[in-house]
C-alpha cells in the first residue's frame, strides 16, 4: 500500500518536472496517512530524479517515522494545512517560476482566464513569511484566513512559490497547475500589449 503511494507521489514529482514547475531539489509533495502522518518527499531529492523510497514517513510537525532521508524542511507547513483542512489529502508545493513572479508583484493573482475563475472560485493569496521556510506562526496566520470546512486550498508564498491542497494528489496538482497556467497566462498577455 505504502509503495503505491509513494510511486504515485514520485509520478507527479515528475510529471512537475517535465512541466518545468520544479527544477533543482526544491518544492515538495505529500499524502495524507492515517493516524496524523504524512507520506513527503524526503529533503534531498529533486522532482525530477525522485525515486519512490525517496518520500517518507512523517508525522504532522515533521518529525520522521520512517524512511531512509529526513523529511523536507516544509513538513510542518504540510502537517499544518491537514491539521486546519480536514478535507485535505494531498498538498502540492513547488517554487514554479510563472506563479512565483506574480507573487512578487500581486497580493492575489489575476484570474487571466474564466477557467481559472471559475475552478480555483476563491481568490488565491499571496503571504508573505520573509523566509524560505514557513514558520509554524505565518503557517497559522495564512490558515486562519480560510475555512476549515473549504474542498481545496491554494495560495501563493511571496519570493518562494505555490501551494495547492486538494482531497487528493490528482486534484492539488490540477490546483497546482492552474494556478502556473493562469501567472503564465497574465505574464504573457501583459507581454503582448
Ligand atoms: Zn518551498
């Protein structure tokens, strides 16, 4: 069971790769366990070369429980978002390049397309911690602006990148997604004029 989660964390590792969402070992994925843990990319792996033992065991403040590397620097912003969304199987974090530079300009993103307002309903945020790394204060600051009740959540981290969590991997990377097509959408237009 474990490893099937895992190849499916490592499929969409690299899936985000090949999309040029996530270069280098940054940005993370993971799946919510039973018994508050989590299945998260290990700290020293990259999207896309990602193994499937590259993700472990953790529990929600991002102390290992199993695995061969520890768990990312931003487990306990993942154990977080699964404390506050009890909807929320799946979390999406990647330091994409489109949504990353709307973040450094916009305090919400521009909806560029009717899809993007119509599937992502709720404006996307932009927070900013001052740090690559978010403290658990700035995880609860950003939370506490949402319901707990909410299907998905997606905001964007200022000078960092995206984060999509949906009731599974499927839909946070479809969130995930949307949110880069719609930065890309908006940089390009404001390039053609
Ligand atoms: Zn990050």
């Amino acid at each position: 069971m474990l490893e099937t989660l895992q190849r499916q964390l490592q499929v969409c590792a690299r899936s985000l790769h090949r999309q040029q969402m996530q270069a280098s070992d940054g940005g993370n994925l993971s799946l919510r366990l039973e018994r508050e843990r989590m299945l998260i990319k290990g700290s020293r792996s990259s999207f896309g070369s990602c193994t499937a033992r590259d993700f472990v065991v953790a529990d929600f403040d991002g102390r290992p429980t199993s695995g061969d590397s520890p768990p990312s620097k931003e487990s306990p912003l993942h154990g977080a978002i699964y404390r506050r969304f009890s909807a929320a199987g799946a979390i999406v974090h990647c330091h994409s390049p489109y949504a990353t530079a709307c973040a450094a300009v916009m305090d919400e993103l521009v909806f560029s397309t009717y899809h993007s307002e119509i599937k992502l309903k709720a404006p996307v945020r932009v927070f900013d911690t001052g740090s690559y790394a978010v403290a658990p204060e700035d995880a609860a600051r950003i939370m506490a602006g949402y319901d707990a009740d909410s299907p998905f959540v997606a905001f964007l981290l200022r000078a960092h990148g995206l984060v999509a969590a949906g009731k599974d991997l499927r839909q946070a990377q479809n969130i995930a997604e949307l949110i880069e097509e719609t930065a890309k959408i908006h940089v390009l237009s404001r390039i053609a004029g």
